[in-house]
C-alpha cells in the first residue's frame, strides 16, 4: 500500500513519468464545445440544441485523448489535490470544515489490490454531494474545480489545477468499471457513482457494509481484464496471505516553491537525489525565480560526471529537465526549454503561465515557451560562470539582472563536499562537460561571446594548468594584436611543431587546441575581444614587421628565386605556392594549410568520419603550402647547386621531395599510400648516393655447410618411424 501525505503541492506526488502527446484530436475540442453551444441560423429560423453521441464521445475521450495508459494515475491524483486544497482554502474561514480525527489530515492514499484487481484512490478533500456527482462526473467537461474558482475568485489566494472537465475519464483506459465514493460536509448522507463507461450511470446512498469516508472520495476502479490476465498458476498446497502496509513515497518536496535561503544544502541535495536517480552529489546548483513578462521558478543542477555515452548521445532526446505546470508534472522529455548543448543540466521549472491542451500532455505553441528558454539557457550560463569566477560569491541585497529576475541569497551554491583538493569546480567541470561548451559556441551565436570567456586551453606557457581566452588578452605583450593557436594531438607534439618555431623564439604564447571539436569551434570564433585568432599552421602568420624586415623578405625571394621555381615545378599539383617562410628558426622546410584549405588536424578528422566525402580529400590536400628557411644550410646549399647544376637532375628532385615529405609528416599530416612508397624509394636512392654504391649489385649469399645429426637424434627419428609402424599395423 503507498499512502501519500498532503503537503499543498501535488508536484509531491507525481511519481509517474509522463510522454508527450503524438497528435492533437481536434475534433475532441470540437464535440466537448457542442454541449454549451446552440446552433443560431444568420436569419430569422427554429433553434435547436446541438446533440451528440455519447458512447462515441467517451470512446474519443479513453482511447483518443491521452498518448500512455499510466495518465489516468497523474489525472486523478490532480482532481485529489485540488479537492485537499479546496478544503484547506474553506477551513480559513471556517475551522469547522476541516473536521476532528482522522478526517482533519489532509492526505491522499493510494491502495492497490492484486487479488480483486481494484485500484484504490483515497483523498480526505471537500468530497461531492449528489447533485455534484450528477452535475461534474455525469456532465462531460463540467469542471468543479473551474466552478470552484469562479465562484471565489474576487480577493482569493486560489491556485488549483483542474480546467478541462475530462481528466476523471482517463481512469477508463485501464479499467472496466469506476466507483466513486463521495462524501461532502454540504450532505448528510454518502454517495456512490458507478459507471461502465458506457451512455449510462448510476448514483445510490452508501450501504452499510461500505466504508464511512467521514470527508472525502474515494476511486475504486476495476482492473481491465484483458490487460491483465494472468496464466493459471500451478496448484499448491501452500496458503498465500497479503499483509498490506503503508508506505510514504513523495518524501522530496517541492522545493522551487520555497525561498532558497529558507532551504539547506541537505535539502537541495536530497532533492537531486530524488529526481535524478543519483546516488552522488551535484557539483553545483542554482534556484531561481523569473518575475516580468513571463513568472517561473526552477531548480538546475550540473552534475559532476558526465556518463559514459553523454557524447554519443548528444543529438538524442533528453529527459533531464522536468517540466511542471501548476505544479502538475507535465513531461519529462521535452527539450524545447535549454538548448542541446546544455543537456546535461538537471532539475525542474514550474510554471503557470504555459498553454496546455486537453490531455495535459503537450504544451501549445506558445511565445512564452520562447521567452522562457531564453531566460533558461541564460541562467544556466550564469550558474556555469560562477564556477570559473570563483573569487566572486554570491550573496549580498537580492537585485534584479539583465532579463529582470530575481537574484537570491544563496541561488548558486559555490562550495560543497566532495571537492577534490588542489582542483577547482570549474576543473571538474570542464574535464566533464568541456565539450558540451565548445558545441555551444558552434550552434548558439546569441550566446556566443558568454561561451567563448568559458573556454579552456592549455599554452606554451600555462604549465599544467589550462586558461582561459582572457587570461591569454591579459598577458599578451604590448605590440602583440592577434591570438595565436594550433591544433593538433597533444601539447608535447605541438610544442616541437616547426609552425611554432618562430612564435616561440618571440616569446609569444601558444595556445594548444587538441580536441577533435576544436577546428569546428574556432570556425565560429574569428576573435576575442576585437583580438584575432590565429592558426600558427596556415600561411601568413601576420606578424607585425618594419621596413627592415619587409625589405629582407624581399631580398630572400629575389636570391632563392630559383630554388622557389625549381621546387614548385617539381612537386607540381602537391602543392599551391612555394615561398620564403615566417615560420621557420630551426627547420629547413615547413608545410603549412592555406588559409581555405584543410589543417592537418581537420584532415583526420574528416578522414575518421564514416560517410566521407572521399571526393574532397584530392582537393583539400593540395592546398598546401610549402615554406623554406632561407638561413638553414640545407636550403642554402640547395639553392647554390641548382645554379650550378642542370635542372635535371634526378638527385636533386629526390631531395626536394624527401624534404616536402618529412615536412608532410613533421606537420601532422597523414602520407597517402603512393606518397609513403614514393618517399621511402627516394630516401633509399639518396642514402645509396651518398654511400657511393648507387647501382650496385647483391652479393652472393653466405655459403654455409651442413652439419652432421647427432646420434642421439638418430635415435629418436629411428623410435618414432618404428612406433609408426606398429600403429599402422
């Protein structure tokens, strides 16, 4: 048995988790109007009272109107807490309404009977008298809580749920019969309803072997038996006896409702707990309320892990965030309120302001489901970056913010257990969900400049701590303009890049991009702060340069002219432009992406993707671009051996492609299957040239003489030939 305590929020006992409707039954609306309609001809003519078939409209109603059987639980116990709560609101005004004893607690009991295949709904509310059990559950969409209201509605605190008039119905789509129980302190005597759900009812007193309510209703609904047929189960001699006993199931409260600085961090822990199905603690949360065009109150969580799948499943549904109406549960899996990239943030959001349609499953398209998304992904954000300000707490005077709520004392929680010393909660943040932050930078550019200040890298100067993009703007150097990145596998292999090369020996400070996300992400982010970021491995680094650095440039072009020709003949479609580089310090050659081509990064990601375009690796990896170092010897010597050389020379060209495919390869990028033999044959014929023995002939293999068996062995070979033997015989 599971017996639910009234505690004036019906949220506490929504225990079932709710779908979305597939289809609206316009036509439902349609039939339901036609009971409160007449049909008035344009010119004068007879009127006539609209009928309607009653057996068809009750099979709309059970078998049309609600998406899953298991709505008729969420239906019924909403009509139990509007009646708890119509009692409460008479008893301000009058003691005597709420009664002595037993019938003084507001509760609601839920008991069900596997045996007799009954379910049984018990609330100690207001109760119905007769004519109200004629009037409401004999009257297709007569709402007595909608009555209820009108009726007190100048100067009264009302809040209740019921609108529609055919949620009762519902129970039919798992039962065959409904009896209704109602005792109201309006009628002396206890009344029982019955139906089948057919065109007819019945209403008779109560008999003497019923239960006396005292106050109240009570929903006895028959168990459908073709959903519930059990096999015959074996005879035995055993004796079966149900002990029922009562259990409290909606102990986690509604918390949105409270003032945060009311609630402790055991609450909002336990909370979690209980939604979320967690065993752990949350990393941080915030409760908030959103006043102005639109009101709302909700309670986001972040966890702190991510699970297993979180990023396979980034494109599917997610059913993290609870979504209440009038402090109904209306689904679970509705995603319209955060953003995808924020899927992983947990909680509830409560209001009254939103549209529903008849079944209470779906919500009508509605602005205000704009206005509070935007309000929603707004928070979340907030919440999100005072983790990564952790020297600025919240606390103080409540204010409002920029979208006009609310700010409360003790709204976002900074500091909890479970904090791994020596790492902040944005560090644990960041390892889990880092990738969520960066996918948001791609789809949501409303938000973009707040997500591009909740970045992390780790630089050429960071250690092993990573930073953000402004921490990167503060230390940048005086005359330094742009902000420089490069993307690649990790950070060691970045750091020997030759791209780098003369970045470092600026001392100017690289950041490290090595999440697959990132080429993607940086598409979406050209610059931070009116600072532009800069990929160290395509052409043109656009460092600033005088007059005496662009009048040397000019000069290396003019001397190494040949060597630029030569090389790009030679390599010829392999890449698009041979030039003197501003990369280099140390390397000979470098090869760089242009700046609409394919980084070496990107080219493996692309590469690893299932469906591929093949088509366009041909294109993309021939926009390279091959960078010389006018000062290293190798170049230098090159360049002085193509003047005195023909032109033809096949050693020559091996060089020239054995040095543009180790810079293939020292830049990231992945050799084709031709190239890889192409450079291994060349690196071959160079080796031998230099060696003097280009060629030569193989000499003669070694001549080695056989050696006699030992006896011992003879021995055995003769053994097992003569055991052979034997086995065949």
């Amino acid at each position: 048995m599971v017996s639910v305590l009234w505690e004036s929020y019906v949220a506490d006992r929504s225990f079932i988790v709710l779908g979305v409707m597939p289809r609206l039954f316009a036509s439902l609306v349609l039939v339901l109007g036609l009971f409160a309609r007449t049909a008035h001809a344009e010119e004068k003519g007879e009127t006539f009272q609209f009928q309607a078939d009653v057996n068809k409209l009750m099979d709309i109603i059970i078998n049309s109107l609600y998406s899953k059987k298991e709505i008729f639980l969420r239906e019924l116990i909403s009509n139990g807490s509007d009646a708890l709560d119509k009692t409460r609101f008479m008893s301000l005004t009058d003691p005597s309404a709420l009664g002595e004893g037993d019938i003084a607690k507001l509760e609601m009991k839920l008991m069900a009977d596997k045996e007799a295949k009954t379910l049984t709904l018990r609330d100690r509310g207001c109760g119905m008298s007769k004519d109200d059990l004629i009037n409401q559950l004999g009257t297709v969409a007569q709402s007595g809580t909608s009555s209820f209201i009108e009726a007190f509605s100048e100067g009264a605190d009302v809040n209740l749920i019921g609108q529609f008039g055919v949620g009762f119905y519902s129970v039919y789509l798992v039962a065959d019969n409904v009896a209704v129980h109602s005792k109201s302190n309006e009628d002396e005597k206890q009344w029982v309803w019955e139906s089948t759900a057919d065109s007819t009812f019945s209403v008779r007193e109560k008999r003497d072997d019923e239960e006396d309510l005292g106050r109240g209703t009570k929903i006895v609904s028959d168990a459908d038996e073709e959903e519930d047929e059990e096999d015959d189960a074996p005879k035995t001699k055993k004796v079966k006896k149900t002990v029922h006993d009562w259990e409290l199931v909606n102990d986690a409260k509604a918390l949105w409702t409270r003032n945060p600085s009311d609630i402790t961090d055991e609450e909002y822990k336990s909370f979690y707990q209980s939604i979320t199905k967690d065993f752990g603690e949350p990393l941080v949360h915030t409760h908030f309320s959103a006043e102005g065009e639109v009101e709302f109150k909700s309670i986001l969580y972040i966890p702190k892990d991510a699970p297993p799948d979180a990023y396979q499943d980034y494109n599917k549904k997610q059913n993290n965030l609870k979504l209440y109406v009038r402090r109904v549960m209306i689904t679970d899996e509705f995603d319209e309120l955060l953003p995808r990239y924020l899927s992983f943030i947990k909680g509830v959001v409560d209001s009254d302001s939103l549209p529903l349609n008849v079944s209470r499953e779906m919500l009508q398209q509605n602005k205000v489901l704009k206005v509070i998304g935007k309000k929603m992904t707004r928070k979340a954000l907030a919440m999100i970056k005072s983790m990564a300000d952790a020297d600025k707490k919240d606390g103080g005077e409540d204010e409002e913010d920029e979208d006009g709520e609310k700010k409360e004392k003790k709204a976002v929680e900074e500091k909890g257990e479970g904090e791994e010393e020596g790492e902040s909660k944005y560090t644990q943040f960041w390892k889990s969900f880092g990738k969520f932050i960066k996918m948001g930078l791609i789809e949501d550019a409303a938000n973009r400049t707040r997500l591009a200040k909740l970045l992390r890298y780790a630089t050429s100067k960071s250690g092993d701590k990573e930073i953000s993009l402004e921490d990167y703007v503060s230390n940048m150097k005086e005359d330094q303009k742009n902000i420089y990145y490069i993307s690649g596998e990790d950070k060691e292999s970045l750091l020997k890049s030759p791209s780098v090369e003369k970045l470092l020996s600026m001392d100017i400070e690289i950041i490290f991009m090595t999440d697959a996300v990132d080429e993607y992400t940086v598409q979406h982010l050209t610059e931070f702060e009116g600072k532009r970021l800069i990929n160290a491995s395509r052409e043109g680094l656009k460092l600033e340069e005088g007059d005496k650095e662009k009048k040397r440039d000019e000069k290396y072009k003019q001397k190494f002219k040949p060597l630029l020709d030569y090389m790009k003949e030679t390599l010829g479609k392999k890449v698009e432009k041979v030039s003197i580089s501003k990369h280099l310090v140390q390397s000979p050659v470098v090869v760089l992406s242009a700046d609409y081509g394919w980084t070496a990064q990107m080219e493996k990601v692309m590469k690893s993707q299932a469906f591929a375009d093949q088509t366009k690796f041909e294109f993309m990896k021939s926009k390279r671009m091959f960078e010389v170092n006018p000062r290293h010897p190798m170049i230098v010597e090159l360049n002085t051996r193509l003047s005195e050389k023909p032109e033809g020379d096949d050693k020559l060209k091996d060089m020239v492609f054995s040095l543009y495919l180790s810079a293939v390869v020292a830049a990231g990028y992945q050799l084709m299957p031709e190239d890889a033999q192409d450079f291994g044959e060349r690196v071959a014929r160079v080796v031998a040239q230099d060696l003097g023995v280009a060629g030569a002939a193989l000499e003669a293999e070694l001549e080695v003489a056989d050696e006699p068996e030992d006896a011992a062995e003879e021995e055995e070979e003769e053994e097992e030939e003569g055991s052979a033997d034997k086995d065949e015989v």
